[in-house]
C-alpha cells in the first residue's frame, strides 16, 4: 500500500471521531450558567434566549445558577467544568472585563480558561432613584448630595461590577460623595431601592425600564449616546450635563477553552440565528437591549479590546478586592 494513501487513511481514522461528535452535538440538554441570583438582568436574558436556543439545537436548554464574588462563582465552574458544549457560561461585562481588573487573585482568565461562543447584546445603564428622592434630575441629584454628603447611598449587584462602577464614575466626574452599599446581584438590590433601603442604582435598562414605567422609580439619565427607545423620554448623561460619559456593557456566552471548535460553531451558530427570530429581536429592544450579536472570533477580539479599557476605569476608581 503506497505510504501516501497509508497516510489519507490514518488522516480519516483520527478525523472521524471529530466528524461525528460535530453531527451528534449536542447530545443532551444544555446547561447555561448564571453567575448571579435569579431575578436580575441577566437571567431575564438568558430566559430570553433559552426557549429559541432549545429549538435551533435540538437539546432543552437549563438555566442554572451559581451565584457569588460578582459572577466570579459561575465562572470558575464553568472553566473547570466539562468542556463538550454543552455546559456554558451567560456572562456580563463584569464578570469578563471589569473582575480581572477588581480581584487580584481570579481563579480564571478570560482570553485563557474560555472559549468566546456569541456576543448576544450590548445595553446601556439607567441612573434611577426611588421616588421619594427629591430629585427629578441628574443636577438635582448631585445638588442634594453636595448638601449633605454621604447620606445618599446606592445600591450595587456587587463589588467591582458595572452598577458599582458607573456610580463611582459619576461621583468623580460630579465630585459627590455617595455611600456604595454591595449586594449579591441585581435582584436584591432593586428589591431593597424599591423599598427605600437604598436611594439609587446604575442598572441595565432592561431591568430598569419596567420598574419605571410603572412608578416605582425615577430614572434621571440613561448612559448610551443616544436616548434609548425604551426610555425615549429619560435624557443621556451627555444631555444632563455630563459630557463623554458613556458606558455600554456586554451579554454574551462562553464555553471553557478546551471545547471542540465544532460545538462553538455550532453554538454560536444557533446564537445568531436566535437572535434574528423577529420575535427574539422585538422583545430585546422593547426592553431596552440592542440584539448586538459577534461571532466567537469576534466577540473574543471585542473581549481583548475591552479588558484594557476597563482597567483603566477601574484603576481611576481605585476599586480593588481580594
């Protein structure tokens, strides 16, 4: 047999094992991992997505929840975890850029223990009050807090996250001082500035947009660049008085490194398609969310400009944990 041919047949045996874990994948259900409690922004999304996921893979998609340290909990699970795609991480800008920035020792890195599947959107942040703050705008508010220093506090889905970290920015771009109260995600947090326990929040507008439009917060500016059709009546920090202060953050999935390139196509294959369902898109924007999707090469190079660009926040806030 001429060592050519000998060698076409050993490049066929090694591949056939890859060709039908390709067409076999997934297998079973999929499991999607929410590094906080369930009832915050990124649950909502990842119910958003879970439903239509499940019929373009074939497989029931689970949500699970693993809550802690920021998201750092659901992350390290998901890099140590199983690596056939079928166990994925629903990760935020916090989890991703802004913990290996806060946290000095991280039990993961982004660019080395995950496999970037599919950027699923990009949202701004809502600055919101509860109702019984006497101000109805973003210069009222930094007025009563310069009155009285530190009796104004806000609320967070934890330390080093995006809604600990845009107040600090708005502190030091008003030169206000507000108390920073951490919570374990979002959820409890909007339970206790509901209640009044906690007088604002930065919070992603999805999660916010509901909460105002019926009265039960006052939302004094959105963070995009432009007014948010959700809230098309809220102004942009930048209409407030506060020029270049934009902020956006991220959704998106991940699988630990070590995943067959053929599942991540595959899964980021189903993200797109998922998030071109009319259905899928309408509800997004309705919430105040841009269906902003990138495949696994890009989302992986968004993810590499982004960390260095959050550095720098962080380090400006001089926000750093243990």
């Amino acid at each position: 047999m001429p060592l050519a041919f000998r060698r076409s047949l050993t490049l066929l045996a090694l591949a056939a094992p890859l060709l039908s874990a390709a067409q076999t994948f997934p297998s079973k259900p999929l499991k999607i991992i929410v590094g906080f409690p369930a009832g915050g922004p990124l649950d909502a999304h990842a119910r958003l997505l879970a439903d239509r996921l499940a019929k373009e893979l074939g497989q029931p998609v689970i949500i699970d929840y693993k809550a802690g340290a920021g998201g750092t909990v659901g992350a390290e699970f998901v890099a140590k975890g199983e690596a056939d795609g079928h166990t994925l991480l629903m990760a935020n800008t916090g989890t991703m850029v802004i913990n290996p920035a806060v946290y000095s020792r991280l039990p993961y890195e982004t660019l080395r223990d995950f496999a970037p599947v599919a950027r699923t959107a990009q949202q701004p942040l809502a600055l919101v009050v509860h109702p019984d703050v006497n101000a109805r705008s973003v210069n009222e508010l930094v007025a009563l807090a310069k009155a009285a220093p530190g009796k104004l506090n806000y609320g967070s889905a934890g330390n080093g996250g995006i809604s600990h970290l845009v107040p600090e920015m708005f502190k030091q771009a008003t030169g206000t001082f507000i108390v920073h109260i951490p919570y374990r995600g979002s959820a409890p947090a909007f339970t206790d500035l509901m209640a009044g326990q906690v007088q604002l929040m930065a919070e992603s507008i999805p999660q916010a947009a509901q909460y105002v439009k019926a009265g039960k917060l006052r939302a004094l500016a959105v963070t995009s660049r432009a007014r948010n059709p959700a809230l098309p009546e809220v102004p942009t920090m930048a209409e407030a008085g506060l020029k270049n202060f934009e902020v956006v953050g991220f959704y998106g999935l991940l699988a630990p490194a070590a995943t067959p390139r053929a599942a991540i196509d595959k899964l980021s294959a189903a993200c797109k398609a998922t998030l071109e369902a009319p259905e899928v898109r309408s509800r997004m924007v309705a919430q105040g969310a841009d269906p902003a999707f990138l495949g696994a090469d890009d989302f992986k190079r968004f993810l590499a400009a982004e960390m260095p660009r959050w550095a720098q926040v962080v380090k400006a806030s001089g926000t750093k944990l243990d």
